[in-house]
C-alpha cells in the first residue's frame, strides 16, 4: 500500500484522518510514450492494462477544458520497485511540474493527495511518468478531486488491505479422496460507516455519489494519516441506506467496499 500527502496542505480541507474517495474522475485524450494501450488504464476493466516498454515510459491525459484535481489513484498494477512520478500542467503545452515521487513496495493500491497550497490544481494535462516499464502493466489510472468526509475514522475499522476474500473450489477424486483446490476469487473488503452527519451535507455531497453505486467503482482511503494501509480501488454491491438519527438533524450511513486484491 501507498499514501503520499507530502504535497497536500490542509488549508480549510478536512484532516487527513477522514476518508477520501475518489468517483469523479476527469476525462480526457489519452496518450503514452512507451507501451501500448495506455487508454486501458483510463476505463473500469482492470483486467485490461497499459502494457508499458523496457526504460522509462509516461502516460498522459490532456482534457477539453480546465479541470481541478487534487488526488491521483493507481491500482491493479506491478509497480513495485519503480519510481512513479506524478505530474501536472495548467497548459495542454508546456512545462509539466511534479507534484509527487513515490516508489511502490508492492501491487496494493496507490492513493496521492497534492493541492496548491490548499486548493485543488486547475490543469489541462496530468501525466504519470515510470522510472522502467519492464514487465510492468497498470490498469487503473484516476486523477481528480476527492470527496472529503466530515467525520474521521478510528478504531474499529477494518483496513481493507488486512481484510481478504478468497473463494475456492475443492476438488476430490472419483472414490472421494481430497485432490486439492483451486482459486476462483480473491479479494479485499472492508466497511465504513459514518454517524453524526449533518443531513444537508449528506444531500450535498455524498448523495450525488451515493447515486452513482453500485454501477461504478472508485477509489478510497480511510485515513490516509493513521492507517496507511486502508486504500482500494474497489466496488459495492449495494445501494446505500441512509438512517435518521433523531437528533441535530444527523444522519448515520455506510459503504460496504469490496476492492481490487492486485
């Protein structure tokens, strides 16, 4: 797992200890300079993958008009061991600057929040750059501006990363002896739930996403301060339900998440 913040400044953003969850990717002209492609990191199938080439290979995403970003996700990925350079433009030509270098220790999510000086970046280009794309494949390529929850995660939740599916198929001989097992599936999964949220701010900004499930994925890191493990590219199966509390006019929900393994 990756998280870098070391480009963020809280400015008025929530704390780094409340979950950021990315559904709103920017879109854009999707172009590489090594492998071949690269349009496959910008869709949902994350078993279809920029194949990057031998030596240092970039992947970039020019938009149609300006766009704000403030995150980036990578997932389903072997980037492990490689320099992953994040970068952006204002321009659709011109100098890109580097916003964030981190080097993968293994095919776990990636989640990177970087704003200017508080605020999200307005660019017409992002662009990651890899350090040497042998035998490196990337199926998951995400910028954009992340939604902030109000209210923090703490202890008892369970980070994603820790929390494994595996589905498996046992297999036996005609008279019945044990023969072994294959895999079906694997997985991670985890719940997150929120109490105490204003209703208004519910309908506001949690809702347009609520709207969007269980059809699309997105990304998610519970609290990219304390639980560094905590990130996912990952799904629902469910729609999500709401719970008046009775008081202050609060709300309590969750998100049953389950994510991409790698």
């Amino acid at each position: 797992m990756t998280i870098d913040t070391t480009g963020f400044t809280l400015g008025t953003n929530q704390p780094l200890n409340h979950a950021r969850i990315l559904w709103q990717p920017i879109t854009g002209t999707i172009t590489t300079d090594g492998g071949t492609n690269g349009d496959y990191a910008a869709n949902d199938y994350t078993a279809q993958r920029w194949a990057l080439a031998a030596g240092a290979c970039y992947w970039t995403l020019a938009t149609d008009a300006d766009a704000e970003v403030d995150c980036c996700f990578i997932a389903a990925h072997n980037l492990s061991g490689k320099t992953v350079t994040i970068k952006t433009s204002s321009f659709l030509s011109g100098a890109l600057t580097t916003r964030a270098t981190v080097t993968p220790a293994d095919k776990t999510a990636i989640c990177v929040l970087f704003n200017n000086a508080g605020a999200a970046y307005t660019v017409r280009r992002v662009h990651v750059a890899v350090s040497d794309g042998t035998d490196v494949k990337v199926g998951i390529i995400r910028f954009g501006v992340a939604l902030q929850m109000p209210i923090p995660i703490y202890g008892g939740h369970g980070v994603i990363t820790h929390n494994r599916i595996t589905e498996a198929q046992q297999q036996f001989t005609e008279t019945g002896q044990w023969s072994g097992r294959s895999i079906k599936r694997q997985a991670i999964t985890a719940g997150y739930s929120w109490d105490h949220v204003s209703a208004a701010w519910y309908a506001t900004n949690f809702d347009p996403f609520a709207a969007t499930l269980p059809l699309h994925p997105f990304g998610i890191a519970g609290n990219p301060s304390k639980m560094t493990g905590d990130v996912a590219w990952g799904w629902t199966d469910e729609d999500i339900r709401v719970t008046n509390e009775g008081r202050n006019n609060w709300v309590s929900f969750g998100l049953n998440v389950t994510g991409f393994a790698g």
